[in-house]
C-alpha cells in the first residue's frame, strides 16, 4: 500500500501461492487483507483506497 500524495510505502505483503490453495486470484485479495491490518495496527487512518478493481476485493 502506498499513500498517492508523497508516495511513501505504508505497508507491503508477500504471498506465496501456496497458501491460496494455488489460486492466484485469492493470492491478491488476502495480501490486502494483510496489509490493511498492518496499517490498522500502525494507526494509520484511511480516507480512500483505490485498486485495479479486481473482484476479490471490491
């Protein structure tokens, strides 16, 4: 995740493959997940989140 204004990274999860049954699909949307936690826990709070509009997601 990256804030758009000054283009910081606020957070960056790796997933492997394997632990979304090899979908990748599945792959993206728990790395979201992942990484909207990690900006939760930093206090960080959120005006807008914008995506490719993958499915999982919305």
């Amino acid at each position: 995740m990256m804030n758009q204004a000054d283009k910081t990274i606020l957070a960056l999860e790796i997933v492997d493959k394997r632990e979304t049954g090899l979908k990748s699909g599945v792959m993206e949307a728990k790395g979201f997940c992942r990484a909207m936690e990690a900006v939760k826990e930093a206090g960080i709070t959120l005006k807008e989140v914008v995506t490719d509009a993958n499915l999982q997601i919305s």
